[in-house]
C-alpha cells in the first residue's frame, strides 16, 4: 500500500527545488489554502508571508525550498534547514484540495531520496509547536522516521505559574475552544510525565 501510495504522488506530482523569491511571489495562495484546514490558525497577511519568506533568501545555503506542483499548479511546499550534519523540515504546508493525488508522499520520498539516500544526511521533522494537531509523527513513521524523546523544561512567570497550578487539576474540563490555555496545560502535563520518568 505505502509503495503504491508514493507511485501514486510520483506519477501526478512533480517535486522540484524553487527559489525563496518563486515562493514569496507564487506561494501565497497554497498557504492560505493550508489554514482553511485549522480553524483556529490564522494565517498571516499576502505582504507579511512575501517578507517572511524573503527575509530567509539570503541565507540559501541554510534554506532550500521545495515546491509539489500538479499540472503546473504549485499545491504543497517544504522549507527544509540544512545545518551541519543535519536536515529538518521546518515548514509543510498543502493545498487540502490535491490531498488526493498524494503530494505528501511525493514530496517525502524525493527529500528522503535526496537528502538521506544522496547526500546521506539524516534527516528530522524539526519542531513543533505543542498545539500543533496534526498527524505528521504517524506518517513519517511509516517513511522509517523514528521517534525521538526528549526532557521538556519550563519556565513560567510567577503568576502564570500560580494559574497554571490552580487550573491544572481541571484540565480535563476546558474547552477545546479556549485554545491557548489548553495547549499551556498540555504543555505542563507533558512536564510533569518527564519529571515522572527521571525520578523513576
């Protein structure tokens, strides 16, 4: 099924290298597209993501873009840093409209050809926010991704630490809607199942 879901993306996506100026001038309408999936993700304005991107142009040998065109329609791109002995994607970004000809499998199957396979670089998923839903880590799991665990360390200003104390023992209880203060309470549990597995 994986072979031929990346046949698929292989044989009606074109992946190729574009440049930070393409992306900043062509770009904007596949991001904007990207946030219609995320209701409460805000997407920054058309002359905040031209300069956003540009301001990344003179830094092109840490920044190498990568556009997923379907009949010449660009409907998906990845910023990947290229750092050292590393590689990581720091931003994906879909057209939820082409999610049907496989350009996730398309574009993941070139960067894993080029990067690891060519270069042979390992390669991350970079970071991402907490509040980030998504379900990238269980797709990159079956590319042969691995995950990897790390201690996450806090640090609060003594008022929201007060709140944070007081609200945490109903976090079950917040709505999803208030979506700041659930993401800080995920966040606060995710430190303290750390702190558990030190001490153990």
């Amino acid at each position: 099924k994986m072979r031929n879901q990346i046949k698929h993306g292989r044989r009606d996506c074109i992946v190729r290298d574009i440049s930070a100026e393409w992306l900043a001038e062509c770009g904007y309408g596949c991001y904007k597209k990207a946030f219609d999936r995320y209701s409460h993700a805000v997407p920054m304005i058309e002359s905040k993501f031209r300069s956003h991107v540009l301001s990344k142009a003179k830094y092109e040998t840490l920044f190498e873009n990568w556009g997923v065109f379907v009949e010449d329609r660009l409907v998906g791109y990845v910023v990947c840093i290229v750092e050292g002995e590393g590689v990581n994607t720091s931003v994906i970004r879909y057209d939820p409209d082409y999610l049907k000809y496989y350009p996730a499998y398309a574009v993941m199957d070139t960067l894993l050809t080029h990067y690891v396979a060519e270069r042979k670089l390992p390669m991350s998923n970079g970071t991402r926010a907490v509040s980030h839903d998504t379900n990238m880590q269980d797709f990159l799991l079956k590319f042969g991704y691995r995950r990897q665990y790390c201690r996450l360390n806090v640090m609060y200003q003594p008022y929201l630490k007060l709140a944070i104390s007081c609200l945490y023992p109903f976090r079950k209880f917040v709505p999803n809607k208030v979506h700041r203060i659930k993401a800080l309470l995920f966040q606060e549990e995710l430190k303290r199942e750390c702190q558990k597995m030190i001490i153990s």
